[in-house]
C-alpha cells in the first residue's frame, strides 16, 4: 500500500508541480536544488510524513580503506560523518548522515548496520555542514572543467564560483615504518560567467576576468584586507561577489 500510495503522490507532482531537477554544466542553482523545487519538498514532505526513505538505500556497501594514512584522509573536511541532505534519484532527502570520500569520489550514506556507499549517477547534489556540492557532467561546453564530478558551491549569483578538491594516495618506503600512504590534495577553481568556464590558477587570473573592474577590484581587495595566497576561498567569494555587483 506503501508503494501504490508513493506512486499515486509522485504522479499529483508531476501533475501540479511541473518542474524537475536538471544539473548539469548548463545549469547550477543551489537555492532551486535545495529548497525552490516544489516536487522534491513535496515528496520530502511525504517521506517525512510516511517514514519512508527506502528509495536512498540501493547502493552498495562501503569498504573503505583496509589500511591507516600517516597524514591526511581520503574525506571533505572531517573523517566522520556529518548530517546533511541529498537530492538523490530526483528526490530531497533531509537529515541524513553523509560522508563524502574524494579520492573515491563518492557519498557514504550511514545506515542503522552498513555504510551504504550511494550510486554517483543518481546524485545530482548535496550539501554537508552547509557546503553545498552540485554535480556537473563535462562536456564541450564545460571542457576546461577537470573532470565530471561533484563542485562545491562558492558563490553563485550572475556568475558562479565553483572549488574542486581532488585527493589522491601517494605512497612512500619508510626503512624503519615500511609502505606508508599519505593523501595528497590538490584544489581547483573556476568561474562560469555566460556560460562558459574559467580556470583560476593565481590571482592574476582572477583579475584578468574582471578587468573591466579591475580598478575597483584592487581598491575592494586593499579595504578589506583580503590576501589570495593566504586565503583563497575568501578572497575569492568576496571579489567574485563585488564583481557580479559592480556588473548588476
């Protein structure tokens, strides 16, 4: 009954509450994933009201790792798992505990017996701690982009502030430690202004994006004592933010 009842509501959605959630390298609104789409907080309504979230457990085991990192880990901040939500299969979950592993690239899912290591395809976003996170499919339009993967939100207004954080295991002889592992982390950023991305590597290349304001930009960044080198994020929501103002 469960069953026929979550379908017959799914069906008044799509007949009342026309919309859908599409991410992708066209299209990147936190604000819509997470709170303006009307299905998905009308069937987040649902699950909380029925109790059911069978929907987000069709993933697999997670393994993990079977050995220790003499320095780093292989997650988004913290080695434990922290409540957020999840648009997963089309569908909002809310309050659930997650885990997101970058060097395996995945999101972990903490069930009441396993860790339920959820199918990457099936998210199309997810916030952890308030970070939000929007997975973007490279294409030819998204070719400067590193790969097809989750980003995590900065800013976004007019134009968008994305950060990737890849984590790698590198892997070192010790003569009296043996085989040691250590994750490697290395940050990318980018800028989508019309559509079309834009690598930031050094702040000169935030300020050849902007030059139309550059002078303003310099000026901004002395006041409020913002340094790139010391503090990219930001520095760069900041800036990235001013910019689109300045633009508005």
């Amino acid at each position: 009954m469960r069953l026929s009842g979550l379908s017959g509501f799914l069906l008044f959605c799509i007949i009342f509450f026309p919309f859908a959630i599409e991410i992708s390298a066209q299209q990147s609104n936190p604000d819509n994933v997470f709170y303006k789409n009307a299905v998905n907080n009308a069937v987040k309504r649902y699950h909380q009201s029925s109790g059911d979230q069978s929907g987000i457990y069709n993933g697999s085991q997670y393994g993990g790792y079977n050995f220790l990192f003499k320095e780093g880990h292989p997650y988004f901040n913290i080695d434990q798992f922290v409540r957020g939500s999840i648009v997963y299969d089309g569908v909002l979950y809310d309050s659930v505990m997650l885990l997101y592993d970058e060097i395996m690239e995945v999101i972990v899912m903490q069930n009441v017996v396993i860790r339920v290591q959820l199918i990457t395809d099936k998210i199309s976003a997810f916030e952890i701690d308030n970070n939000h996170f929007i997975r973007i499919v490279k294409d030819s339009n998204s070719s400067e982009l590193f790969a097809t993967g989750f980003y995590q939100l900065l800013y976004e207004g007019n134009i968008t502030l994305l950060k990737k954080e890849v984590k790698t295991i590198r892997e070192q002889i010790s003569n009296t430690d043996g085989l040691q592992r250590f994750a490697d982390k290395k940050t990318h950023y980018y800028i989508k202004d019309a559509d079309k991305y834009y690598v930031i590597k050094r702040k000169k290349d935030m300020l050849a994006l902007f030059s139309s304001h550059k002078k303003q930009i310099q000026q901004f960044i002395k006041e409020n004592h913002l340094n790139y080198r010391k503090d990219r994020d930001n520095t760069l929501i900041k800036v990235t933010a001013y910019y689109d103002g300045l633009k508005k």
